[in-house]
C-alpha cells in the first residue's frame, strides 16, 4: 500500500468511527452527513470522496460487525489437529471477544439493518447463514466423533450465536469481568450448550473383565 492510499484509508477509517458514535447515539435516521462532517470539522465534499451515501456508510459499518464473528470462526476452524470441542471452546472465546470488540458495530447493525439497501441486506445475510452453517457443521461433526451430546447441531448453532452475540447488549466494561475472563466463562457455557463429553471420556478405552470358562471337572466328591 502506498502512501496515498494510506491516508485514504485513514480518512474512511475517521469518518467511519465518527459516523459510529453518531449513529449509535442519535439513530441512523436521525444523523446526517453534515452532522458527520461536523463531528470531524470538515465539508461534506470530504465524505463524498470515500463514500457515496449514508447508506453506502451504514453498509460498510453492519459488515464489520458480522465480518468479526466470521473471523473468529475461521480462526478457531483453522485449529489443526485439535479436537472439535477444543476449536468449539476457541471460538466462544474469539466470538465473545470480536463481539465486544465490535460493541457498536453490532448494536448498530441489529437496529440498522432495515435501514440497509435490499443488496447490502442481502450480503450482510449471507454472512450471518455462512457462520450459523459453519458452526453448524462443527457441531455436526463434534456429535460424529462422540464429542458432544445434541439432537439437532443446527438449533444448537442458533442457540449458541444468539448466547454469544447478545453480549454486546449487556456487557460492560467497568463490570466484575475482564473480557479475557469473560471470554473463559464463555467458552464454559458454550461447551454446556453443545453438551460437551469430557475429553477423557472419548478417549478411554472401557476394558470389561474376561469372561471366566465353565468349570468341566467333577468335584472331589464325585471322584471314583
């Protein structure tokens, strides 16, 4: 990347955080361009050079949201040679943290979406299918191998991205919990959803005692 596009991606990258905070305090509907422009003491022309509507903003900032809990997904997939409730444990740990992290993003996005272009709808969507199919399918295959004790892997993935992705909402940062600590407790509840088998218990190999022969001798008593 050269330096002109550096300093492009540095302005998006102001606007977007400024238009963040706005859109999150007052409501997508109730901020303007100009009020964006304001927040960052610049002409609106300014905006127009990076993005080509409000809408094309509000796009761009309900991506990054989902586009974090994809990551975090990828990553824990990426795990090789670990055990499914391994890489399920991991990704409670990174989905909880991208949610945090995206705090804004994603309370935006949950009371924005009707606001998106039916395209930019559409694609953020698919997002959202590609990670409950994913989760879904890790699930599946933990339930294969004997890892994890549910009847339907897909509800299970709702119920797990609905847990997870609603701690934006009530999480705070001045509370008892890190979010590293936090991140813990979570991959606990979402290993407890999944009803995860303990890894000793896939692994051990249950030895039953031999069956003992028949006795065919007589008995002293019956001894000529």
């Amino acid at each position: 990347m050269g330096i002109r596009d550096e300093v492009a991606a540095l302005k998006r990258e102001r606007i977007i955080t400024a238009a963040v905070e706005l859109f999150y305090d007052r409501g997508y509907e109730n901020t303007t361009l100009d009020a964006v422009a304001e927040r960052l003491g610049v002409t609106k022309p300014f905006i127009y050079a990076h993005f080509s509507s409000k809408s094309e903003l509000l796009a761009e900032i309900c991506t990054r949201g989902v586009a974090a809990a994809l990551r975090a997904m990828e990553g824990a997939l990426a795990m090789e040679g670990a055990a499914a409730r391994e890489k399920l444990a991991e990704l409670g740990r990174r989905f909880v943290t991208a949610v945090l992290e995206s705090q804004k993003y994603i309370a935006i996005f949950t009371r924005e979406e009707k606001n998106l272009l039916p395209r930019d709808y559409e694609r953020v969507s698919q997002m959202r299918r590609d990670f409950d199919r994913k989760l879904a399918g890790l699930l599946t295959d933990g339930v294969a191998r004997g890892e994890f004790r549910i009847a339907d892997p897909r509800l299970a993935a709702l119920a797990i991205g609905g847990m997870v992705g609603w701690a934006y909402v009530w999480y705070r940062p001045t509370g008892r919990l890190s979010v590293a600590e936090l991140a813990e407790e979570m991959a606990t509840l979402v290993l407890a959803v999944a009803q995860a088998v303990p890894a000793q218990a896939t692994t051990r190999v249950k030895r039953q005692p031999a069956a003992r022969a028949p006795r065919t001798g007589t008995t002293r008593a019956g001894r000529r």
